[in-house]
C-alpha cells in the first residue's frame, strides 16, 4: 500500500479564509484521484497503490495534486509513506520544518505518533523518544501499561496488522451547513460566509458531472421573538437559473442581488446551501478559432441576473403550444420557471404539417378584431377584396372554460384593404356558435 496525506495550512488571512471548502468539500475533491480517501486526525489521506499507474507515477501524482488544489489561496502541504501512520507523521514533520530520520519508521519522533501523545512524558522517562525505541518494548508490558492502542499503531506502522478505515463517499445530493464567525445582520454578510459554501458546491457538481438548476441557501435566526413578535426558526431564498451550471462566479452574482434585497428578520448564526434541482451537463465544446469564442455574459445568464433585479414575473419567455389558433399558438411564462409543455398529439402534427404556414402574416392582434360589413362583404378601411383561401381551422373542440365550452371552426382568408394593404380575417362559420345564422367576421393580422 502507497499513502499520501495532504494539509492545507492555516496561515491565511480571514479574508483569504472564506475561500477555504469545508473538510468534507475537500475530500470530495480527492475522490477523483482515488477512491480510497479518508481523513485521519488533521490529514486528509488518499491510499493510492491501486491507481497510482493511471497518473503515471507517485511523482506525477504529487504535481497533480499540487497543481489542483481546491485551496488556491491556502497552501497545501504533502507527505507519502508505506502505511498511514508513516504519512501522517512525515507530514507533521514537514509542516514543522524538521528533516525525516534516515531510518522510517523505527526513527521518526515519537510526539508524531497520534496513539502515544498521551503517554509523551512518561515514555520519556523511560528513555522513548522514537518509535522504534517504544516497539522494542516488552509487547505484554506496554499493552497492559499503555493500552493496546499504542501497541496496535506500533503494529500498523510496521505493515504487521492491516488498516481499517472508513471510506468517503459522495452524497447524491449536495446540502451542506456552516456556523458563521460572527452574527451577520444583513445579506452581503451572509454572502461573506456563502462563498465557502458555494467553492463545495463547484467541487460537488464536478465530481458529480452536473450542473446546478435551482439552489436554495436557508440562515437560522438567531432570536425566537423580536418586538413581542413569534419569528420563525428559518429565512431561506432560492436562486434558480435557465440553464445547469458550474460557473460559480454567475452563482454568486445571482445570490449577491438576491441578498442584497433581501431584510433578515433577526441575526443569523448559521448558514445551509442545498441543490433543490441538477441536471447532467456535458463538458463545454469551444472553437480553435478565435473568432467563434465570444467574449463576454451569455445570454441566459442575463436573463437570470434581470429576474432577480427587476422581479421573475417582469423578464418573460414565449412558449408554444400545441393549438391551430393563432392567438393560442404560444403564450408569455417567466424565464426561470421550469414548465414543461405538453407534447402535441400525433393528429395535431398531421394537422399542423398539413397547413400552409406560409401565409401566416408577421404580425397578429392581441385579440381578433370584429369587422363591420358592407352587405356580405366585410370591411376595414374600406370594403376588403379576398385574395387567397380559404384556409380552414378547427379547433377547441375539448371546450375549455376560456372558450365559453364552444370550438372554434374559422375559414382564413388573405384579403386587400384599399387603405391598410394586406390583412388577415377569418369567418366564423354560422353551425357554430349562432343558431340564427349571422356570420361574423374578423380582423387578426397585417402583412408588412
């Protein structure tokens, strides 16, 4: 067996500190190198014998890791040893500058040794200052002196007993939770703290493949009752996106000005992020020309940044639907709700390619607009001459409450007007809707 034990070093500013993942973040980080990681003590450990091949060595591993660190602003230090216990204690040796013994592990100091820092003073005493000075030991007398734990580490530092430790695993869903430093009373203070959430989030959804579609960050309230007034334990707000994404930079654009509107009822303490929807995302495919790179927001990022400034009903999206009338072949939803559309029927696909959509006019009326007639000859701006159709739509027929229970059975035609030009009416066929036979024409759009 091969290990590798890693720690990131603490000397970091507090503004640099916020940056930093959480320990379960980190180790998530690790698991795309090995699937055997665990942290012991201070150190996150990765058992690498069985994959070390793939990286082209312990060296080239070493650079890898070195060269990814999740921390970029913290440094990371690293040490590798036949067992864990040789690692870890390698590692401490280098966090404190001192050289590694020739001999490993019978020379290394004994302060290294997690199961014998209980015991320092009076193994000192006894002349003990290195490992090997301890195994020599009578086996039956250290057990009974110190407790079999000291005997058993001494064991799995020799490779004489095997390692038992339990493995990292990745949740299926991301939800992590932080205690803040400090009370925060407004929004950009939360988002001070939410920055260390949102550095897990990214490791999270790229050890996953996905990207994020919708997150929510909840804060505990600090007080039960403020002004005589009952507040509730939780404050949350959700962020929700057109597009799955890992760009953590737009995220945290997105929760700067949801925050920024947003009043805390009391000060919070603590502080949770949880993925409420993720979707698969496929890895981003760029030109080599440098032409076809646009620089800049994409578009969809926009939108979401305007939903969240001006409010979601204000930024809003057409969606079509499944209808042969003109004025239902789409309809206005905003641009972050996730609504799917119903699929049309198989006859309403063979209806729709049966229709010459080529005559749709540019332009439609919000609503159709009733013509007056001259005899049987309907007019707008003057008596209409049809030129083309007519062109037969049925629709309606289900009878729904905003069609009065009646479908709708019109004949289009494309008419000329001697003032407005080109125009689109339509006839309500009399079987319809009136029993005494009137028919009823309708103005629904112009040709530019």
């Amino acid at each position: 067996m091969h290990w590798i034990a890693l720690q990131w070093s603490s000397e970091a500013e507090a503004s640099d500190a916020a940056d930093m993942p959480p320990p379960e973040a980190l180790g998530w980080w690790a698991l795309q190198f090995t699937p055997h990681v665990t942290w012991q003590d201070e150190a996150l450990m990765l058992e690498v014998s069985a994959c070390e091949r793939l990286w082209g060595g312990r060296a080239p591993l070493m650079r890898q890791l070195l060269a990814l660190n999740p921390a970029p602003d913290a440094r990371m230090l690293g040490a590798q040893g036949a067992t864990s216990l040789i690692a870890l204690a390698r590692l401490r040796l280098f966090a404190r500058n001192e050289n590694r013994p020739a001999e490993v592990p019978a020379g290394l100091p004994l302060d290294t040794l997690t199961a014998a820092r209980d015991h320092l003073d009076l193994l000192a005493r006894l002349g003990c200052r290195t490992w090997g000075e301890v195994a020599a030991l009578p086996r039956g007398g250290l057990a009974r002196r110190f407790g079999a734990g000291l005997r058993e580490a001494l064991d799995i530092a020799w490779g004489l007993r095997p390692e038992s430790h339990a493995w990292l695993t990745l949740p299926d869903v991301f939800e992590q939770k932080l205690e803040l430093p400090a009370l925060a009373e407004t929004g950009p203070e939360l988002m001070w703290s939410a920055n260390r959430l949102l550095s897990a989030l990214q490791i999270w959804l790229r050890a996953r493949q996905r990207g994020a579609r919708a997150l929510e960050l909840q804060w505990t309230l600090d007080l039960r009752r403020l002004n005589g007034v009952t507040l509730p334990p939780h404050q949350q707000l959700t962020v929700r996106t057109a597009e799955p994404t890992q760009d953590m930079a737009h995220l945290r654009r997105l929760l700067s000005e949801k925050l920024a509107l947003t009043t805390l009822a009391a000060p919070a303490s603590w502080l949770k992020l949880r993925t409420l929807e993720t979707d698969p995302l496929a890895g981003a495919s760029t030109s080599f020309l440098p032409e076809d790179n646009r620089k800049g927001d994409k578009l969809h990022e926009m939108v979401e940044r305007l939903s969240v400034r001006l409010g979601a009903d204000q930024v809003q999206v057409p969606v079509a639907q499944a209808d042969h009338r003109p004025e239902r072949q789409q309809l206005w939803r905003p641009a972050l709700q996730k609504e799917k559309t119903p699929a049309p029927s198989d006859k309403a696909r063979k209806d729709a390619a049966s229709q010459p959509d080529a005559i749709y006019p540019p332009w439609l009326l919000p609503e159709p607009l009733r013509l007056e007639m001259d005899g049987e000859r309907p007019c707008y701006c003057g008596p209409l001459r049809k030129l083309v159709g007519p062109q037969r739509v049925e629709a309606g027929w289900w009878g729904g409450e905003e069609d009065g229970g009646q479908p709708a059975m019109r004949d289009y035609y494309v008419a000329e007007s001697p003032e407005a030009g080109l125009v689109w009416i339509f006839r309500e066929r009399p079987a319809t809707r009136f029993s005494s036979g009137e028919v009823r024409w309708y103005l629904q759009g112009f040709y530019a």
